[in-house]
C-alpha cells in the first residue's frame, strides 16, 4: 500500500487510532504518510483539529471507557461562556473515574474523580461530564464573577440544567476544594439571562444595593407590547440593555435598538444602555444614575 494508497472506507472521514489501523491491516508506512495529521501520540486524521470539538473528536479515539472530557473543555462543548484565557488553551481536560491512572498524553491535562462521584453525557459526538458536574469542576480555574456566567449561561439561554441541579451538584461537593466558591455563585445565579453582559450588568447593581432587576422584561403599556429588555425596574419604568459591539457593528441590529428606544420612551420608560464600560471602570457613575433614575421614576411621571 502506498502513501497515497486510499485508507479503508472506516478510517477516512474521522480520527482514528494507529492501533485499530494497523489491526485492520494498514501498513505502518501508509500511516506515517504526509497527507495524515497527527494531533495527538498514536491519533492520525485527515486534516489538523482547529476547534475544541475537532480537538475532542481527535483524542476521543484514546480514551478509555471510564475516561471523559471535562473542566473547561467540558463546557466549551456545552457552549459555556469563558474568559478568553481559557478559550486561547488548547489542552483538553479528561476525567478518569475511579482508581484508574488518569490520562498522559500530550496536548491534555489528566484528572481523577472517584467512582460514582461524577456524570457522564455524551454531546457532539464525544462523552463529557454532566453539566452540573462541568459547572462545580470550574470552580478550580474560573473567579467567583466568571462562575456566575457559566452559571448563568447553564440554567438561562443554554438551558441544559435547573438551578436546583446545580444546588444539588454543589451540595455533592461538600468538604471539597472550591466549594465555598460554588456556594458563593449559587447565591447569585438567577435563571432568565440570555448574555454574559446581562448577567455582569444584574451583579454590579444587586452588589450595590439595588433590588433584583426583572431578567428579559416584556414591557406592556395600555395593553399594548412594547418590547422585550435585558433587564428591567417595572415599579420605575426603567429599562437597562446591555450593548455589546454587535449592536453597534450589525446595521439591522442598530436600526432595531433605537426603534426599540423610541417606543419605550413614548410610553414613559427610560432605556439605559450599558456597555462593558459600565460594568467595569464606570461602575459607581453607571450605579449612581440607575439609583436617581430609580428614585425619580417612582415618584411618578418621567421628565422630559
């Protein structure tokens, strides 16, 4: 068989093992040809993993029946929003459950759970720890904020677990490293969020002192749908959404944002629009105005 031989029909459009190759009769020399990738010891594929899914679907070929992608690249197969300093590591994350030495090879970071103590799912074609497993597992590489996110995402806009999942995930970990974190983020996860920025937009006002903010408000006036905001204060009128650059780089997207505006305050409403600013070096300015306007709307109608 030469290198340019056709591989069997089996081996051709997914990773496979060199193992299972050479079992199935393919000489070594076809497998060390240059038109196969080798993303990771012993894996050979057609074309070089890029993405978390194609680097999972890569080494999911060595892995063991207990063994199972997790921590964060885990939730980057759920869809989990994280901090780009994770995002930009490629390793993958695998669990070994139960008394078995955890995965070594290169490219990865092995880890171990005892038998029983952890999930298994399977998604995109690879088995991953359940989600709520995936969230308390953050806990170890992720700030008490970032986990609210993730949080957040799990229960809001993703919608793979219920708060109460999550509780119950939490309370498995007791007497483990990172629970008091956990514990923290459970206090302030709330299901209803769509965004990241949503979600750090609600934390820096409740922080503050501010009441909790209806998540995704549809605002009725005179019977009459308005729209639908981010977050919003019913009592006072006022409607908070958090601007994203899609909002200022899609034009169907601007368009439809200050239409949106224009309604709301032609039915008494103030719009605040919050940017990433305002949730980081302009927090007190961003949580003083929503304080006035707060003030100001409840006792009565808005000024012009």
């Amino acid at each position: 068989m030469s290198p340019k031989t056709p591989l069997p029909p089996a081996l051709r459009r997914t990773p496979f093992r060199v193992r299972r190759a050479l079992h199935m009769g393919v000489p070594r020399g076809r497998l060390d040809a240059r038109d196969l990738r080798r993303p990771f010891h012993g894996i050979r594929c057609a074309t070089q993993p890029r993405t978390p899914d194609e680097l999972a679907r890569a080494l999911a070929p060595r892995l063991r029946g207990d063994q199972v992608f997790s921590h964060t690249t885990a939730a980057m197969l759920l869809g989990v929003p994280l901090p780009r300093r994770l995002e930009r590591d490629p390793r993958l994350h695998v669990t070994t459950i139960g008394t078995d030495q955890a995965l070594r090879v290169r490219g990865s970071i092995g880890h171990r759970a005892r038998a029983g103590s952890v999930r298994v799912v399977h998604s995109r074609g690879v088995p991953l720890t359940h989600p709520a497993d995936t969230f308390t597992a953050l806990a170890s590489s992720l700030s008490l904020d970032e986990l609210i996110v993730a949080g957040d995402a799990l229960v809001g806009w993703l919608g793979w677990v219920t708060l109460p999942e999550l509780v119950a995930a939490v309370r498995r970990r007791r007497g483990c490293r990172g629970v008091v974190k956990l514990r923290a983020a459970i206090a302030e996860i709330r299901t209803g969020s769509r965004s990241p920025g949503e979600t750090r937009t609600r934390i820096v006002l409740t922080r503050a002192g501010l009441p909790q903010p209806a998540l995704n408000h549809d605002v009725v006036v005179e019977g009459r749908w308005v729209a639908c905001v981010d977050l919003a204060y019913p009592d006072a009128r006022v409607a908070i959404e958090y601007e994203s650059d899609l909002h200022r780089s899609d034009p169907a997207t601007f368009r439809k944002d200050l239409t949106r505006g224009e309604l709301l305050k032609d039915g008494d409403w103030w719009l605040v629009r919050a940017t990433a600013d305002d949730v980081g070096p302009a927090v007190d300015r961003f949580v003083a105005r929503i304080h006035r306007l707060l003030a100001v709307g409840r006792a009565g109608p808005h000024l012009p």
